[in-house]
C-alpha cells in the first residue's frame, strides 16, 4: 500500500457529477483501500503558516507531508508551490 496525504481540492470533484478527473477518481479508488494520512494539529504548524502564507488546515497537510515523508496529491496552485519550498513531493495531477 502506496500512503500519501489528501486534500478537500482533490475530494469535491468526487461530489460533482462532470468534475471528476481520471486522476480524481484514482486517488478515490486509493482512499478506499485506506491508503491516505490524515493531518494532526501540531506546533510547528504556525511556522509554516506564516512562512508559506497558508491557512492552519493548509500548513498542517505541509507539517504532516514533511513529518511522514509522504506526498501530497493537491489541485490547490498555493498549496503545491507551498510543497515545493518545502521540498515536500507531489502526486502530479494526469493531464
């Protein structure tokens, strides 16, 4: 089982008829073999916050990718630069 952290952006097409992608509908497929991390609230959260100008909910997926080592699947273009300053790995959205 391949883990990886999941965000809202990725799971509202799955609730839109037309949205979802071949990307969305695979990542779906993966969280329901239970293969994504959910977040914790942890400290050094507000440092991410305010260092890559995210919200709480967006720097704890940032703290919890650079804690386990775990790639974010996001469709967000704040969140995946964010990833990327922090030298976190990305799912890559299939084009």
């Amino acid at each position: 089982m391949s883990r990886f952290i999941l965000d809202a952006s990725v799971t509202l097409p799955w609730r839109f008829k037309g949205v979802a992608t071949a990307w969305s509908e695979a990542l779906r497929n993966r969280v329901v073999r239970g293969e994504e991390v959910v977040p914790e609230q942890r400290p050094v959260v507000i440092s991410l916050e305010e260092r890559h100008g995210l919200t709480i909910y967006d720097a704890s997926h940032l703290e919890l990718s650079q804690r386990s080592g775990l790639p974010r699947a996001t469709l967000d273009r704040n969140r995946r630069n964010a990833a990327r300053e922090a030298s976190v790995p990305l799912i890559e959205p299939m084009s």
